[in-house]
C-alpha cells in the first residue's frame, strides 16, 4: 500500500497478484528498505527481483535488479 499524506485511503502499489513479471506483482516479499529520500525498495524473492518506488511513483515500481528468472546470469 501506498499512502500519502493526509489521505484517508491507501494505493494498492504491488501484492496479492501472486508470481509474475507484472511490476504490480510481489511473490514472497523478503526484505524492504527506506532510503533518505523516500525510495522504497522491496527484495521480491520469488519473483527474483528487486523493485522500487519513488516518491512520484503513482501505481506501479520499477524493476531495478532482476526479473529475468533464475540463475547465475549477471541480470538474474
């Protein structure tokens, strides 16, 4: 869930769709991290990725390492 300031509703960000390559899907989140400015970064274990959101990201985060399955590939 997303939820800004003042709002009286969350945003369903990512979750609940199960495995996939969907940037709304999380499949066994793992470990979650907060940087100084708001990032948020989430190891998507099962989905062998990890994703982020910024502070301007509406719906949707962003694979930033990843998402290519399995294996010891420098992208997976």
């Amino acid at each position: 869930m997303k939820w800004v300031e003042g709002a009286k509703e969350g945003i369903v960000v990512a979750g609940g769709q199960g495995k996939g390559n969907a940037l709304t899907q999380l499949h066994w989140p793992n470990g979650i991290f907060v940087d100084t400015l708001g990032t948020l970064y989430v190891a998507d274990s099962n989905n062998n990725r990890v994703m982020r959101w910024t502070q301007g990201d509406k719906t949707q985060g962003a694979v930033i390492v990843g998402g290519n399955g399995q294996g010891e590939g420098a992208n997976q």
